[in-house]
C-alpha cells in the first residue's frame, strides 16, 4: 500500500512515530515491522510520505553530527578513498531501488513478507553472529562496498537496513564496533535517497500540512537517533547481537499470529 502525501494524524501519533524511527533506523530490528505493530495496535492511519520525510530527515542529521569528523576527513581529502567507496557503495541500493520501487511499494509491503523477512533476517544475523571471527578492526573500502551489495537487501521490507549491513560486515571478518561504523556512514546516502524520492512525491502532489508538527518529527527522531547511536556501539561491546536476532524472530511471529487470527476469523 503506497502512503499518502499528507495526512490528518494527532501530535501523539507524531511524537510517538518520530520516536518510533529515531530507535529503529539504526539498530538491527525492521522499523517496516513495528510500524505495522504499531497501526494494529492503535489502529492509527498511515502518517503520510510528509511525516516520513521529516522522521527521516531527523535521524539523518543525527548520523551525520554524530560521525562529523568521520566526514570531515572525507570531505577534506584525507580519507578521500572511502569517501569514493561510500559512492560506490550506494549505488547497488539506488539503482535497484528505481527498477523495483513499483514492486516493493505495492506487492511486497504487505504484513505477511515484512513478518517473515523480520524472521529470515533475524535468523541470518544470528547465524553470521556464530560464524563471527573478527580478523579486521580498520574499515576498508573494499569493506564498505561489499556492504553496500549486502544493503540492496534492505529493500525489502522488513529486512532492516542496518541488520543486513551489519550481517555482512560480520561475515567479512570485521570486529562489530568497526561493522556498525560501516552501517552508519552507509546510512547517510540511503537516507539521503529516501528523503530525495519522498520530496520528489511531495513536489508532484502538493499539499497542505503543519510545518509546527514536522518540525517536532524531525528533532525528537533526531534527539532519539543520536541516542540510540551512542547505545548501540556502547552495547555492541559487551552484549552479543542474538539479543536483536530472537527479539526480530518473535516480533515476526507475533505478526504472523495476529494475521493468523485474522485470517481464522477469530
């Protein structure tokens, strides 16, 4: 089902979705599958591609300031080779995303697949978890870009952008601070895109909405996603990955019983 441009949501559902992103954009758990959660459970309408570029937009700002100098050096030629690779890298996920855009955004954004690839990806980061030996604590361009290939992944729903990522990095032989790192820097063009091709949607449909309420979507996703940035690479220390592995398997399976239900008529 395709959002629409604007719709007509309370300040709490706002609060409560902008919140909802700025935790679940970078951790390994699918923020298709707990916005699917969330609208069974309040019975909420869809927020609309407006609200979703303002969220969006709010924790792309925050992976930017938080990996600041990352960037910087980047930017001022002292890294300017895994400035090229993070290029290169995007480019799987934005050429496959424009000849599939149609695909993912009607037929495989249902409950059943997000349900189900929230279960087989979470399966799959457990296991690239037990494989895990870290051999490499610097991140290479090579590195980059073959996670950029395990990123087109992420295109499908419920996948989870930063699961896939984190999974191949994991599989190359990266140590998990280093893999997350990755993740991240990989973060800022796609979420440079998605806000790209929702702006594009707004500018060919244009509507009314409040700009006082986009404004409170895009700090608290961008004070939740700082948050969560600086959690998640302190947990990543001393805390093993199967934790998000069986809490994405269960949430799945919570989807894929409520769709049972309703599918009994119970």
């Amino acid at each position: 089902m395709v959002s629409p441009v604007v719709a007509d949501i309370s300040w709490l559902q706002a609060l409560v979705l902008a919140l909802l992103q700025g935790v679940t954009e970078f951790l390994p758990v699918s923020s298709s599958a707990h916005l699917i959660l969330l609208s069974w459970l309040t019975g909420w309408p869809d927020q609309g591609v407006v609200v979703d570029i303002a969220a969006h937009f709010g924790t792309l700002l925050a992976v930017i300031w938080y990996f600041r100098q990352d960037l910087l050096a980047m930017l001022s030629g002292e890294n300017r080779a895994l400035a090229a690779a993070l290029v290169v890298a995007t480019l799987p996920l934005a050429v496959f995303g424009l000849l599939f855009h149609d695909l993912i955004e009607t037929q495989l954004r249902s409950a059943w697949v997000i349900a189900l690839s929230s279960i087989a990806f979470g399966l799959l980061l457990w296991v690239a978890e037990l494989l895990h030996q870290a051999r490499e604590k610097q991140l290479k361009p090579g590195h980059l870009i073959k996670m950029g290939i395990w990123q087109v992944l992420a295109l499908i729903p419920g996948a989870s952008r930063s699961g896939v990522t984190l999974t191949g990095g994991l599989l190359m032989g990266l140590d998990k601070q280093t893999a997350a790192r990755g993740s991240f820097l990989l973060a800022i063009p796609a979420l440079m895109l998605v806000t790209a091709y929702g702006s594009l949607k707004v500018i060919r449909q244009p509507a009314e909405f409040s700009y006082a309420l986009l404004l409170l979507v895009t700090g608290v996703s961008f004070v939740t996603a700082m948050a969560t940035i600086g959690w998640f690479l302190r947990f990543l220390q001393k805390t093993p990955l199967a934790v998000f592995a069986i809490y994405r398997i269960v949430l799945g399976l919570a989807i894929l019983g409520v769709l049972w239900q309703q599918g009994s008529g119970a």
